[in-house]
C-alpha cells in the first residue's frame, strides 16, 4: 500500500515536473491525489490571518449591517473579550487584561488589508469618526488575539486587528445613503464600485459626518457651580480609494476630523469657548502580488502616511493672555517584501523582510495671540526600522500542525529584538481543534512615549479548544496568561499578570437566525503594588441575535454588551453596566433600498467610562443615555 | 540585506529540485468541481444542452478554464459567470466565493428546491451541499446531506467516503 502510495506520488511529481506552469491537465489527476495534494495560497498572502494558531474572532459586512455598526469602535464592542471607553476626545481600546485610559499606543494593532494603520507620534488607532474607514467600505474585521499577529507587523503586543476592505465588485455600481440621529447628527455618503470588463476592479468612497454633540454639564471646581457645556459639535470628511489590476493594487485613505471639547477636563477656569481638535490622517499603499513558481509567491508593497494632530487651545492659558495651539506632525514610509511557498513536502514556508522609517516627527507648543511665538518645540530624530521574519508550517501529521517561527526587529534608536513563537494545532477529532501555542512580543516606543528605554515585552501562554457541536454550531474556548514587562508610558509603570478564560458560543439556523454569546474572565495585576490593573474589568459579556422577521426583507437584531466592575486611577470602583441596542434592517423592501434603524442604549441606562489621569477633576466620562440612528442607503 | 536576498535566492532555485506535490490554491478547487460534477447525478438530465458549471460573480480565470469542453455526463461543459436568479436556474453546479458571501447566500436561498449542486468555501454560507475548506496545507470538503436531502441531487458513494466530513 505504502509502495503503491509512494509511485503514485512519484507519477504526480513527474506529471507536474514536465509540464510548466498552469500547463498541467487538472482531469487528469484522481480524486485520492487531489485530496493529498498541497495548495499554493492564491488570495493575497499578507492578508492571511484567519488560520492563525489563536482564537480568531470575525466579523463581517452581514453583521455590520444587520447590527447597524456606525463604527469600528461599536464593531469591536461586539467580539469576544474586547471592550472600547470613551473618552472626551478619543475612544480607546481594551482586551486580553489589559485597558489603560488614555493610552494612546494600544497593545492591540490595527490593520487595514496587511498595512500597519496606526499612526507614528503616539502609535494611535482610531475607531470612532476619526476612523480611516468608513464601515461601508469593510468586509470584514478580523481579531487576532495573542501575539502570533506578530509575523504581520511590529508591536502587536496582545494582538492585532485586521479589516479586509471591499472591493469594487462587491458594490457593483453606485451607492448613495444619508443617516441622521440624535444630537443632531448626520452623515452622507457616496460610493462607487466596479469591476470593468478589462480586468480593473476600482472603489471610490467620500462620506462626511457632522453631529452638534451632546451637552455636558459638570461641577466648576472653583466656584462649585454646575455649568453646562454644549458647545460640541464634530464633524468629519472621509475618501477612500482602491483599485488593483492584475497583481498590483493600490489603496488610500485619508480622514480629517474635527472635534470640539468642553474646556473643563483640562482647566478649572470656566470658559464658553471648547478646545478644538483635529485630526488628519492619510496613507497610500502600492501592492504587487505574483506567483513567480508553481510552489512560490512574492508579494512587495510600499507605503507611505502622514498623520497630524492640533488642539486650539483658547482657554487654558487665559490666564498668561495668550491663545496656544499644539501640534504634532509624524509621518512614516516603508517597503516589505514576502514570499511564500511550498517548497518542501509538508511544509509552507513565509519568509518576509520590512524597512520602516519614521520620520517629520514633531511636537510644538505655541502662542498665536497676542504675539506669534514657539514656547515649546521638540524635532524627533526619524528612526529607522530593519525587521525580517521567517515562520514555517509543518504538517507533521494529516491532524497535526506544527507552526513555529520569529521575528527580529533593529532599529536605529538602538533597539533590537526577537520574537519567537510556536504553536501546536492538532485535530483532536472531526470535531474539535486544539491549538496550544506560546511565544513572546516586543513593541516599541512611540515618539510621545519616554524613548531609549527597553522594549516593552509581553510573555503569552494559551490553550484554545474549538468544538463544533454540529455543522452550525460552534463552541471555541480559550485560556491564556501573559507577563507584561517593560512597560512603557508616560512614566515608570510596573509588570503586570494577566490571566483569562474566553468562551464563545455561535448556532445559526436555516432560516436565517444568527445567535452568539461570549463570556470573557480576565484578571489584571501590577506585580509591584498587587493591585488590579486600572479599567480592567474581570467580567466581559455578549449577546448578539439576529433573526429575519420577513425573509430579508426585514430583519431584527439584538445585542447587549456587559462591561464588569472596574477601577479608576484612584483605586475607586467604578460599577458595571449593561448596554442593549436593537436595530431595524429593511433590505430591498423598497426596491435597491436599505433602511436602517437603530436605538443604542435602549434601557436609557447611566453608565460612565474612566478617563486618563491627564483630565484633572474628572475620574469618568458619562456616557450617551438612549439615542437612535436612521440611515437610508440606495443603490443603482 | 544582501544575505537574506541570497537566501531567498537559493531557496527559489533549490525549490526547482525539491518540488512538493503542490497546485494554487484555484486550479486545485477548479479539480475539486470537476470531481464534484462526475460523482454526482442529475435526476432530471435535460435541463440544457450543455453542462452548465457556474460561478457567482467571477471564475477562476485560466484555473477554470483548463475544464472547458470537457464532458460530463454525456454533455459538454461550459463555465458561467452569474449573478441572477433567471442565470443561475440554468446552472447544474453554483460555486460561491467566500469573498461573494454576502451577495451570494441571498441568490442561493431562491435556490434550495432547485436541482443545482451548491458548492461554497465557507460553512457559513446557509443552504450551500459541499463546502471546500482549507485543511492546513491541502483542501479538504464536507458535505450537508440535510441540506442536500430538499433537492433530488444524488451524491455517489465514492464522494462521500472522501469527504472529511458528512453532516446528516
């Protein structure tokens, strides 16, 4: 049997070794070698994410519309064991043990197709309207908890978020769609999308969103009065552009926002004029994928971004006369190269090589009334940064997969680092993955973070059992725990513990119905102090329910978000809360026409997110009461 | 640089020598359909002329084109791009992109009486009969016999002993 295996394996070779590429006659090859035979990655390589060794959460374009997520932020609020806070003028991050407020440089990466999106002053990511996309224009948005998302880029210390954008043949024509809402919100959108007849798929999007804010109402430390703030209104522009002919593609995005801020949080000086933020974020991307061999495919890209942040400060320095205005300026350019393949039986290979630079990064502090002055100005020494990587899966067995690998980063601030990681992933039955991996991270500073320090490092453990109960039920579970050293911020701050349990549940039915629930434990620890990890909640928890109550004509879905007890910076507990939002899908009951509408909070509940220690007075941001949200998208 | 360029290098050209039973990832799935469209039997046989196997949206280009002319069945198989109901009631076999997902489960659902074998990459996909799923480095499929039970589609036996996995 073995020998007979073993000629016809020769045969096979000898077929695919005398005809040249694409050449062979596929009918020719039985059905028995079919199933024994490796496949060579078609869809662009840096995009492949989902067959990573953790517990990957996804959500697609469906979710996005029937749960009417306005934004990525609301997006991530929905997935297992992740947790988004506001604040006054950003919302933030959490997961995995870990949700400092106001911590610019998240532990978590984001990704838009394979390029690394956060900016390179303060390392931020932005999930609300400051986004870079808009969520028409997502496919879908993967997490990759754990730093296995190492190999796609630096400093994905916990894990790494993915969006996949559109492409023009998934619009397929023309799409126009306004919305309004509470606070006096609107947002317009156009986009145009096709895949002409010569090859060339393209996507064009603008959208703008402007909303009046809400009113804030807080105590005046001074006079002990309650004063109320409403003026703060935010507004947006936003284009995106792709378009990919053959193996190039070329994306970009830009996004200004403009943001008003109530005075208060920094100033006990009363004031009717707000702080005024902008910002301006921009990237391009040139991609060039090819199959250079029938076992080997290169992908090279090159990139480029700029990103801008200015506050008009007109109350804080009232009292020195003067009108300031901060500002910094970043911007970064790199290349990579990878290649995949499958030269080895039993093996596919992903080497890659990246050079990045950051560089125009400045940060200043001046005066524009009465007289034009710098009072404070600082230019960064742009920074260079060499990586490669290399990372091999070996299946040892038909149910067996050995996948282990490293990445080395040197940077020209003097830093180098490796990060090694391994995983095991073993088909325990037809039913159940096990995938138990372990591995260490490394992030760099940011240009705002204190620099010359060592790298920051984080240490992860974790098991994961996905079980499907049948074909459309699901059930992953996850245990993990990470050492978090080195940790960098705007100060010296301890090591931290984190240990946690996940577990998700998701059943669809034939009709249509999509249920899932998560649950996730997590438990946070400053070595040094022994004292839980600020905005850490131990308890996470979902519902999600989407059931068609008319076909698709019409669909209803249901989601609650529960967020545990949690601490602020002065130890103080600040209490749970549960969030329930329903939204309102009609799809093509009007013909092309989509209408959505969505009541967030609809308990009206009081609930409040912890703020950054930078914000004196205030410990927590109180958070919207009930709103609702209705958007009318038609295409043509 | 110059080390890891040198590296890349001889790995490309020892991988000539070394080559491992290995296919892109389309013309293997375009194998896979053609596998499919032999071990399966339409019970009502005259539809068309010819043996219609469709994909939604968009082939696999010269993957696929490679499986032209071939006969099935005693027909000549032609390769489709649909996107409507009126196109796909004339397909034998559907294949849906799992980057088709969305637009593509909504025709599907008009179809589940309908003597067309549904062929998807995503289990996900509601009423679709074999999924091809990525299985570490090879393919793999599953086969929904419930879903499969609402047409008349026959699915030989050979089909079903290769299946990883056969949901009742």
């Amino acid at each position: 049997m073995r020998y007979k295996t073993t000629l016809g394996g020769f045969i096979f070779i000898t077929k695919l070794m005398a005809q040249e590429n694409n050449q062979i006659d596929i009918t020719s090859i039985s059905f028995e070698e079919l199933l024994q035979t490796e496949y060579i990655l078609a869809s662009d390589i840096a995009n492949q994410i989902s067959n990573s060794s953790s517990a990957v959460s996804v959500v697609t374009a469906l979710d996005i519309k029937r749960y009417g997520y306005k934004n990525l932020g609301e997006i991530l609020n929905s997935m297992r064991g992740l947790h988004t806070f506001q604040s006054y003028g950003y919302t933030f991050l959490g997961g995995r043990g870990y949700g400092t407020p106001g911590d610019y440089a998240g532990r978590i990466i984001l990704l838009i197709d394979g390029y690394k999106a956060n900016e390179s002053f303060f390392g931020q990511a932005f999930f609300e309207e400051d986004a870079l996309l808009d969520v028409s224009q997502i496919k879908r948005v993967e997490y990759i908890p754990g730093g296995n998302s190492s190999g796609y880029s630096d400093g994905a210390l916990l894990g790494a978020i993915n969006i996949i954008t559109k492409s023009g043949s998934d619009i397929d024509g023309t799409q126009v769609a306004y919305g309004f809402g509470s606070h006096n919100t609107h947002t317009k959108r156009a986009t145009f999308g096709k895949k002409l007849d010569n090859g060339l798929d393209v996507l064009l999007s603008a959208s703008t969103y402007d909303t009046k804010g809400r009113d804030f109402t807080y105590i005046d430390t001074i006079t002990g009065d309650e004063v109320k703030s409403s003026n703060n209104n935010a507004e947006n522009n936003r284009i995106f552009l792709k378009a990919s002919y053959e193996g190039f593609s070329f994306e970009t995005a830009s996004v200004k926002s403009q943001k008003h801020i109530p005075t208060y949080p920094f100033t006990s000086i009363e004031s009717e004029l707000p702080i005024i933020q902008t910002d301006n974020n921009k990237f391009f991307r040139l991609k060039y994928d090819k199959d250079i061999t029938q076992n080997t495919k290169i992908s090279l890209s090159f990139w480029q971004g700029e990103y801008q942040w200015e506050d008009y400060d007109s109350a804080t320095f009232i009292s020195w006369d003067g009108i300031a205005i901060n500002e910094t300026k970043s911007k970064w350019k790199g290349n990579d190269i990878k290649l995949v393949g499958t030269w080895f039986e039993n093996h596919t290979l992903s080497l890659g090589a990246e050079y990045r630079n950051d560089y125009g990064q400045e940060f200043y502090s001046r005066y524009i009334d009465p007289i034009d002055s710098y009072y404070f100005h600082r230019i960064y020494d742009s920074r260079k940064t060499y990586s490669t990587y290399i990372y091999d899966n070996y299946t040892i067995f038909d149910n067996l997969t050995f996948n282990y690998g490293t990445r080395y980063d040197k940077s020209s601030y003097g830093n180098k680092a490796t990060s090694p990681q391994i995983a095991l992933l073993w088909d325990v039955t037809e039913d159940t993955l096990l995938k138990l991996s372990t591995g260490i991270t490394n992030r760099q500073t940011t240009m705002s973070e204190e620099s010359g320090k060592e790298l920051e490092k984080a240490k992860k453990n974790e098991l994961v059992i996905a079980y499907s109960i049948d074909d459309s039920t699901k059930i992953l579970t996850s245990l993990y725990e990470y050492k978090i050293s080195n940790r960098l911020g705007w100060m010296e701050l301890s090591d931290i513990d984190s240990k946690g349990a996940e577990i998700e549940l998701e059943k669809s039915w034939e009709n249509g119905t999509h249920f899932r629930t998560s649950y996730a434990y997590q438990k946070s620890t400053e070595i040094e102090t022994n004292s839980p990890l600020v905005n850490t909640p131990n308890h996470l928890a979902k519902i999600n329910l989407s059931i068609p109550l008319v076909g698709e004509k019409l669909r209803a879905s249901w989601e609650i978000n529960y967020v545990g007890k949690r601490f602020d910076n002065n130890q103080e507990e600040v209490s749970s809360h549960f969030l329930t939002n329903v939204n309102l899908l009609s799809h093509n009951y009007l013909d092309n026409t989509d209408i959505s509408f969505k009541v967030k909070n609809l308990m009206d509940k009081k609930q409040s997110d912890i703020i950054g220690e930078l914000w004196s007075g205030e410990k927590t941001y109180p958070q919207d009461g009930r709103t609702f949200w209705l958007e009318v998208e038609y295409k043509f | 640089m110059k080390t890891i360029l040198t590296l890349f290098i001889t790995i490309i050209i020892l991988s000539q020598a070394l080559f491992a039973k290995a296919l892109p990832e389309y013309a293997l799935k375009a194998a896979y359909l053609y596998n499919f469209a032999l071990l399966t039997q339409w019970v009502e046989n005259n539809k068309t002329d010819e043996f219609n196997l469709c994909f939604y949206k968009k082939d696999f280009g010269e993957d696929s084109d490679s499986l032209k002319g071939k006969i099935i069945h005693n027909k000549e198989l032609k390769i489709l791009d649909i996107s409507t109901l009126k196109e796909a009631k004339q397909c034998q076999i559907i294949f849906v992109r799992e980057s088709e997902e969305e637009n593509g489960s909504e025709l599907i659902q008009e179809l589940i009486a309908e003597q067309i074998l549904i062929v998807s990459e995503n289990e996900n996909i509601n009423n679709s009969h074999i999924t091809i799923l990525r299985d570490n480095n090879k393919l793999a499929f599953t086969v929904n016999m419930k879903r499969l039970k609402k047409t008349e589609l026959v699915l030989s036996s050979k089909l079903l002993k290769l299946a990883k996995k056969v949901n009742q």
